[in-house]
C-alpha cells in the first residue's frame, strides 16, 4: 500500500514528532511505501531524512498560492497513493482538491488538542468541520479532542501517541547532566513544553516558589522556549534564581527528563485543550511520576494516583501541595513512576500506535 503523509511543517512540536514515530514504525512494514509532504522548509526534525523515504516540500509561498494545489496534483497523479493522510488541518485542506479529482480516500489526522467550550465560529472548529465532508475517516489522539471538535461519530477514530523506547537507548549520564546545568540540589522538579500562553509555566512557577517555604533540596526546570520565557524567568526573585533552570531549546531532551523526580505539564485551560501529551509520555518512559493539570487528553493518559496526580488548572497552592506529598513519600513516587512506565508500555507504546495505524489502512483498501 502507498501512502502519500502530508503535513504543514516539520517544526518542534508534538503532532511533527508523533508523525516522526510513526514512520520509524513503519520502517519494519515491508507492505507499506511512505512519501511524505511538508507544505514548509521549517524542519527541525532533521532526523526525517534519514528515514528513507522521499520528502517533498511544496512551499506554500504566498500562502494563498494556487500553485501549490497544482504542484501536489501532479505528484499524486505521478506517485498515485492508495491513500492520502493529512497531519493538520491546512494540510487537510490542501488535499481536498487532489483527494476529489482522483478518487483518493483522505484520512483526516487534524485534531492533537481538545479546547473546552469552543463556540460555533471558533475558527479553530469552523477550519475543522470544513474538512469533514471531505474526509474518509477523522482521526483524533484522543477521545476528548474528537469530542470537543465535533467530529461526525461514524467517522471517527481514536488512535493514542506511541512512543519510541529506543529514544532512551543513548541517554547521557546523570551527573553530566546536573553539571551542564549546573544542579546541586538532591531532588529535581521539571517541566517539558514551549513558552506560549497554551502553557501554564506561571503556575509552574508559583508552585515553586510556595514549595520553597517547606524544602530547600529542590531545582525546577523548565525545557523549552518561546515568546514568554522572558516574562517567565521575571516571576522568578533574585534570591531564588540558582534553583531554577531554564534551558531554552533543546534537543536531547529525554536525557533531560532522566534527572527529574517529578515531571509537570500545566496547561492554560483558557487557551488550550491538551490531546495526548508528548511531554507526558516521556515522563512515563523514564519511569517519571506525573503532576499535570486536569483536562482534555491528559484525564486519559495520567490515571490519578496511580501513575501521577491531577490537579485543577491554575492552582498553585495544590499543585505544590502534591509536589511536596510526593517528594515526602519516596516510596509511593518510585510506584507511581513504576506504574506510569507499565502504562506507557501497554497503552502508548509505537508499535501499537503503528498496528492501529495500519489496521485503518488496511481496512479503508478493503
């Protein structure tokens, strides 16, 4: 089976990454030939051309440009894919015409978050519901985020993020990492996620700084940049500055993780929704327990208390009222790490990601 993946660009991101795994999953699928094609040259994951299989960029330049409809007409009359599978909701509809004209069955990979309350001429869910009649099947990666964009229900398909445990196969060492960022504290507290307003790296940090009054053994850290890292690292007091780390972009970030007690993800519920956190599953990989806030996707990959700790958005106080229960309770931190990582590996592993995958393929040839 031929299978033409398109996606908007290749930036660091969890929808780029998660389209990165399934690939390498694929690799072992000798039935099943991938082209892919990136509609920028943005590329962060430079990985992708190591992977063997072709990379078109069909620049979308200026982005209203009829041309590049035209450009991915003729590889798909050239190439003729069985199927077509969009990662984006731009890239779903630049597949519209191509998907028409030739009788291409177009799998709809749009949705990765789940935003509460959306209203009708959200354009977020207008762009959305413009795809569906298009679309053969509707794939979301997590049963919130289908719900919440209403996607028609006998199209949908829920297919959950896998990750690749040989991402851990070349960790650094531990020290090392401490003396890169320069860590003397025992225990660490992180947090993975870019610095945009979808995330709550404010609550993060007044976590901190709460759970400071009770221990003085602890560094956060913060992986990732963006456009309010500077206002962030401003929240922080002067006095308090040697035990918080902010690391900026990085790109061996599970060897990062690896030092962490306890991972975050605090999420701004009023500007996003998650799906199936990335940042989460590496958590779990590493044998991580996880604080996270409740909502969307996260509710279905962190069960509360038994592979980490759900706590209500923009809560401070509480989430570090549960940093600090688990820090006392190293022995219930080590189970909840031990139970994330079984979970991880029964539910999110890429190999199920990709037989899901796979089955859809198959069953949309039959």
């Amino acid at each position: 089976m031929k299978i033409l993946l398109l996606i908007d660009s290749l930036v660091s991101g969890g929808r780029e990454r998660r389209l990165i795994e399934l690939i390498k999953g694929f690799a072992n699928y000798s039935d099943v030939q991938l082209n892919l094609v990136v509609f920028s040259e943005k590329i962060h994951y430079q990985e992708i051309f190591e992977l063997g299989i072709p990379v078109n960029i069909l620049k979308r330049v200026p982005k209203r440009n009829p041309m590049v409809f035209y450009r991915l007409y003729k590889l798909c009359k050239s190439w003729k894919p069985d199927l077509m599978h969009s990662w984006g909701t731009m890239s779903a509809i630049m597949a519209i015409p191509s998907s028409m004209i030739l009788g291409i069955k177009l799998i709809n990979g749009n949705i990765t978050d789940a935003p509460k309350n959306m209203s009708f001429f959200d354009v977020r869910l207008f762009r959305a519901r413009l795809t569906y009649p298009f679309s053969k099947v509707v794939v979301g990666n997590s049963l919130a985020g289908l719900q919440e964009y209403r996607a028609p229900a006998h199209k949908s398909v829920c297919i959950y993020n896998g990750f690749d445990s040989n991402r851990l196969s070349n960790l650094k060492n531990k020290s090392l990492v401490r003396e890169q960022f320069n860590i003397k504290t025992e225990k660490i507290i992180g947090m993975v996620g870019s610095f945009f307003d979808r995330k709550d790296y404010a609550t993060f940090i007044k976590a901190a700084l709460l759970l400071f009054k009770q221990r003085e053994d602890v560094t956060f850290i913060a992986v990732g940049d963006g456009p309010t890292l500077k206002n962030c690292k401003q929240m922080v007091p002067s006095d308090h500055t040697p035990y918080f780390v902010f690391t900026g972009s990085q790109t061996d970030v599970e060897s990062i993780i690896n030092i962490f007690d306890i991972g975050v993800l605090a999420t701004n519920e009023k500007m996003h929704g998650e799906g199936i956190s990335n940042a989460i599953l590496e958590y779990m990989a590493l044998g991580k327990p996880t604080v996270a806030t409740i909502g969307g996707g996260t509710d279905e990959v962190v069960d509360h208390m038994k592979t980490g700790i759900l706590v209500a958005p923009g809560s401070p106080k509480i989430m570090a009222n549960q940093l600090i229960y688990l820090l006392d309770l190293p022995t219930e931190m080590k189970r909840m790490g031990h139970e994330g990582k079984s979970r991880l590996e029964r539910s999110f592993s890429l190999s199920k990601m990709t037989s899901a995958y796979y089955a859809l393929y198959q069953k949309l040839l039959q």
